[in-house]
C-alpha cells in the first residue's frame, strides 16, 4: 500500500528527526520494549536506512513493518502501525493571505524601499531554525544514557549509538539556529565527539582518538567552553599515556589545568592525567605533588559525585574516582604501601560499583602491588588478579588488558609455578587484540 503524505512522515517532520535521530529514539523503545515484554530478540531489532526512507514515502507492502519492527513502532508512538501508515488526521491550517491587484500595485509603489512582505521573508529565512528544542533534549539525554550505560555496555556496543549522535548534531549544525541554540549544539558536537574519543582510547584505536579529539576540541574552541576542553584534554592525554609517549601526555594534562586551575574538571587532569603520566617516567616526587593537588582540589569543591563516577563521565571525578587513579600511580611509582593504603579507603565502594571496569583494574593493582612488596604472596596476588579476569567480562577494554598483562610480567621467577600458568591461561582467554600496545612498565 501507498498512502504518500502517511501520519508516520508528518509526525516524524513535525518533530523534526533526522534518520539519526530516529534511530535514537529507537533504540530506547526496543530497549524497553524487550525488558517490558520479556523478549530479548526485540532488543536487536535494527532500522535501516532504506526502510525508514520506504516509510517516509509510504511505500509499504499490505502486510505493512514486518511484526518485530511493528512492535517497536507502536510501542515509541503509542498508536497502531495502520494508524501510523494511513492518512493524517484533519488539521486547520492556518489561512494565507491573499494580497489583491490592487495591494499588490500599493506594494510595488514602495520604491527602491522594498516591499514589506519581501522584507519580513528575508527576515524569516534568517531567523528561523532548522532546530527543534526537543532535539537538544534529545542529544543531551542520549549523552548522559551513553554514559550511564558505558561500563556496563563498553565502546563495542554504545560505537554505533555514539556516531548516530555526532551525526545527528553534525547535520543540525549545518543548518540555521538562533545563537543560542548554535551554542547548545556546539556544546553537544564537542561532548559526542569527545564519547567516541574516549571510547576509542579504550578499544585501542589510537589514531582514531587523536582524530575525534582533535574535532571536539575545535567544537568546543568555537563557543569558547572551557569545562568540554579540559575533559577533551585529559581524554588526549590518556590516549598518549596508552600509546607510551608519556611526556606528550603530561603536556596535554598541563595544558589542560591551565585553563581553569581551579575548576572540578581539573581534579581529573592532575591524577589521571600529570599524576600517571609523571610515575611512569619514574618522577616519584612529582607523582606525590600531582596526586596532592587533585586530593586538595577535591576537598575544596562544595558538590562532588558519589560512589565511583563513570570513567567517560563529563562530570568532575568523584573522590572514590580520584583515589581509584592514585592507586594506579602509586604503583608505577613501586609505592606499595600508598597503593595499599588507597585502595583500602576506596573497598567498599569499589566491591558496591556496577562498573565490572573499576572493580577489576583496582584488583589487578593490588594484585600487582602484592607481588612488589617486599615479601610478596603470589597465591594471593594470582587468586586476586585471576578473579579480576573473571570480573572484566569478554571484552575488556585496552587498560584491563595491559594492567593484566603487567600483573603477569611481573610473576617471571615463579614461571614453573602452577598457578602462573594458570593466570597466564585466563590472560590469554580474554582475547584482547590491541591496535596500540604500549610497553608494560615492568621494573625489578
């Protein structure tokens, strides 16, 4: 069947979605839709392109959307699919105007003046906006779900959602908008890139980071957001911390805290940026300093997150987040007793984090900080690290991968020990086939 003008386009334009922004709202519906009604397959139900389009033109088959996609449709409409594919309902349309002959001649009479109306179009096509305000609801909402959902879903599965969204904003961008809609939309242009920066950091993709960086950056240069350019910053440094151009990273974090010494974002550039990047160029002394100034930073700000924040959260870390980091450069340092000691504060709150991320990278410091210490327990420290593995899922991202593979660099004089062989087994089960591999900083 074929039904043109369907209430499904109308609705669609009405609300001013992209294909993009479509398969967002999508997305959420099957999401909820398999929970609500207890079936899984709902939730891999994809929109092609090709469809959406065949929908917009009303070209369907008699049978209509095929039944899983049907079952979506309705649940994110709220109406049945023949309801959605026939006619729209009667609407008033608001009359136009007819000028006569005769006003018509009075406005030609205007002269070298222009005519009133010519002037009020030309007025309109600048002033209006290709931007309705629910889609920067939209883009921001999906921002905060991307990252609610990052260390439970991982850079695999959230990719594809994240690059609808740079796309969905990218084209808003290319039309017109009110200044103040423009600088909203930048904003999100420079936090949808900054997600796939950071989530190609983590999948190892370090090109592809530097790359989607460097477009955040000019996203957020062009509104002059400072808060988007530091997390962007301290997102480049950690991608040249895992690539082992440490230095390169340290400049990065620097630069990042000279913009606003003072605000929360800069708790993040001192500990997981300098703090880091500083141990592994074995600066100790500089390590302390660094993780001072994040601890003192932390202290003095009124409204800090709870818990342990998401690690691509554009919020200020958390005091359990900033402790979790120290714990990770006291360890470069071979401070074992600061690595002991922090991670103990932060137990509790760790073992209570959903983030199976967190859980396993502060395991497998302590783990390593047991084989570094001056007597050091090798069951306990592989028990740990091996129940680490089991905690990071079937695809761990590149910094559980190379924590891991440090944990094991550092048992060599008990190689013909059984349970060495066994961690070295569950290391090798994992899998993680790194496009950067930085070099384990294994020292005696």
């Amino acid at each position: 069947m074929t039904v043109r003008n369907n209430y499904f386009r109308v609705l669609v334009q009405e609300r001013r979605w992209t294909y993009e922004a479509l398969c967002i709202q999508w997305k959420r519906a099957r999401a909820e839709l398999a929970e609500k009604d207890g079936d899984p397959r709902l939730a891999g139900v994809d929109l092609p392109r090709r469809t959406f389009d065949r929908w917009m033109k009303g070209e369907l088959s008699e049978r209509g959307p095929r039944p899983d996609s049907a079952r979506v449709l309705e649940h994110l409409f709220g109406m049945t699919t023949a309801v959605l594919f026939g006619p729209p309902p009667d609407r008033v349309n608001a009359a136009v105007p007819q000028q006569s002959a005769a006003g018509s001649a009075a406005v030609v009479s205007g002269g070298g003046w222009g005519s009133p109306g010519e002037i009020l179009l030309q007025a309109q096509e600048l002033t209006i906006s290709n931007t309705d305000p629910a889609l920067l609801s939209l883009a921001a909402e999906s921002i905060e779900s991307i990252v609610q959902r990052y260390e439970d879903q991982g850079p695999q599965q959230l990719a594809g959602e994240a690059r609808l969204l740079r796309k969905m904003v990218r084209t808003l961008l290319l039309g017109r908008q009110s200044g103040g809609q423009r600088q909203q939309l930048f904003g999100l242009a420079a936090r949808s890139s900054g997600l796939l920066a950071y989530m190609a950091v983590n999948a190892g993709h370090a090109d592809v980071a530097e790359a989607y960086c460097a477009e955040a950056e000019a996203f957020a240069d062009q509104v002059g957001d400072v808060g988007a350019k530091m997390w962007i910053l301290g997102t480049r440094a950690l991608n040249l911390y895992y690539v082992g151009d440490y230095a390169a990273s340290d400049a990065a974090a620097a630069q990042g805290i000279a913009l606003s010494p003072q605000s929360p974002q800069a708790i993040r550039l001192w500990v997981n940026g300098r703090a880091r990047a500083l141990a592994r160029q074995g600066d100790a002394r500089g390590t302390v300093r660094a993780i001072g100034r994040a601890l003192d930073l932390s202290d003095q700000q009124q409204h800090l997150p709870g818990g342990v924040t998401s690690c691509i959260s554009f919020e200020a870390y958390s005091p359990a987040r900033t402790l979790a980091n120290a714990v990770t450069a006291h360890l470069s340092t071979g401070d074992v007793a600061k690595v002991l000691e922090c991670a103990g504060q932060i137990e509790e709150l760790v073992e209570q984090s959903p983030s199976q991320w967190t859980r396993t990278l502060v395991s497998l410091d302590v783990a390593t900080a047991l084989l570094r210490q001056g007597r050091p327990d090798l069951e306990q420290a592989l028990s740990l690290g091996t129940q680490a593995l089991h905690t990071s899922g079937s695809a761990p991202i590149q910094s559980v991968w190379q924590r891991a593979t440090e944990l094991l660099q550092y048992t060599g004089k008990w190689q013909a020990e059984p349970v060495v062989r066994d961690y070295a087994s569950e290391l090798a089960a994992l899998n993680y086939q790194p496009a950067v591999q930085a070099e384990p900083d294994v020292r005696p």
